[in-house]
C-alpha cells in the first residue's frame, strides 16, 4: 500500500514538473516576441532598434543617475553645450 501511495506521489510530482516546464516555456517564448514587438516598435519610432545599442550610461560614457545622486547631484543634466537655467531670487520674481 505503502508503495502504491510512493508511485501515486512520484507520478503527481512529474505532471507537476513537466506542467512547470511547459509554463516556463510558454513565458520564454512570451518574453521573446515581447522584444520583437518592442524591437519593431523601436524600428518605427525611431529609425533603429534602440534596445539593441546601449545607452550613453551603459557605455560608461555618462554617470548613470544613481551614480550622479551619490556623488551629491541631481538627475538633471543639461544638454550638452547649455547651461543650467540661472535660480532667480524670490525679489527678481516679485520685480
């Protein structure tokens, strides 16, 4: 008896591991034609996959945000060749 109940429990054990298999495969394939979905998206917003070529920050070319904050300043960034715009004092804004 105590054998039927082993063989019953290694049976339910594989349905579960082949019905887990199958889950992650179907999220796999969903992950993939996700990023081609976003790739083909990309192609049409901006002329090339963007997904495919690393940012300026992943390049190492600019301090990502975290690193810009850790070091005491903002997210903010200027474009390259502006400044940023002058705080004006509280008696400017009254004039």
């Amino acid at each position: 008896d105590e054998a039927m109940e082993a063989q019953n429990l290694a049976e339910s054990a594989r349905e579960r591991a082949a019905a887990a298999e199958a889950a992650a495969t179907r999220s796999e394939q969903g992950r993939r034609e996700m990023m081609e979905r976003l790739r083909h998206l990309e192609l049409i917003v901006c002329g090339a996959p963007r997904s495919a070529t690393p940012s300026r920050e992943e390049q190492g070319l600019w301090p990502t945000r975290r690193q810009r904050r850790q070091r005491g300043g903002s997210d903010y960034v200027p474009a390259a060749g502006t400044q940023a715009p002058a705080q004006e004092s509280s008696q400017e804004r009254r004039a």
